[in-house]
C-alpha cells in the first residue's frame, strides 16, 4: 500500500499501549511462536472491541451530526487520510459534487417552495 499506516478513532479505542508493545514484540520471538503470540494479541484486540460494544454508550462516536448527509460527507473527509493521492482526489470530487448538488438543490427549493 502506498499511503503510510495512520491509526482511526476505532484504532484508538481497541488499542491500548500493552497491546502495541506486544505487537512490537512478534518479530523478535522464535518462529514458532510467532504465530500463536500474534493470534493472542489480535485476540486481546477483539476482546476489548466486544467489550467497548456490550457498553451501553457508543464510545467510538465521534460525528455530532445528525443529518445523513453531514455524516457522509464528514465520514469521506475522513476517509480521506487513509486514502493514496488517486483516492483522495477521488473522494474529493464526489464530495465536491455532492456539495454543488446539495448547493442546487437549497438553490432550487428556494425559487419554487411548492416543489418541497
């Protein structure tokens, strides 16, 4: 891949400084342990995801909107620095059109409310 790792709100949350160090660990240990050692930190990993889950709270919410389109819109923005320099300019173009579109629209409703 040729954008470089940058951890998400969700990494944030199922991460923890002992798993990182853990993970640190794996290339350093025999081989014939690696593997069983990586697959009790992933595991470690998903039991702290099931545990944030079973909360009453949503501790990876992180978006105040409730509009549908300011979610998406602010879910791509996001996206974006994951994304290689194609992607983003992929994304940024959907998300420019989206804006025009969304502009056009308000623009439209204003001159005719009855089509609302």
């Amino acid at each position: 891949m040729d954008t470089e790792f940058k951890p998400t709100l969700f990494d944030t949350q199922v991460q923890s400084h002992n798993l990182q160090m853990m993970k640190t660990m794996i290339p350093y240990l025999n081989p014939s342990r690696q593997r069983p050692f990586a697959l009790l930190v992933k595991y470690l990993e998903l039991q702290k995801t099931a545990q944030m889950f079973s909360q009453n709270s949503m501790v990876i919410q992180s978006v105040s909107a409730d509009s549908p389109q300011e979610r998406m819109y602010q879910m791509m923005t996001d996206l974006c620095e994951q994304c290689s320099d194609v992607e983003r300019e992929n994304i940024e173009s959907l998300l420019n059109m989206l804006q025009f579109m969304s502009a056009y629209d308000i623009m439209f409703s204003e001159r005719n409310p009855s089509a609302s």
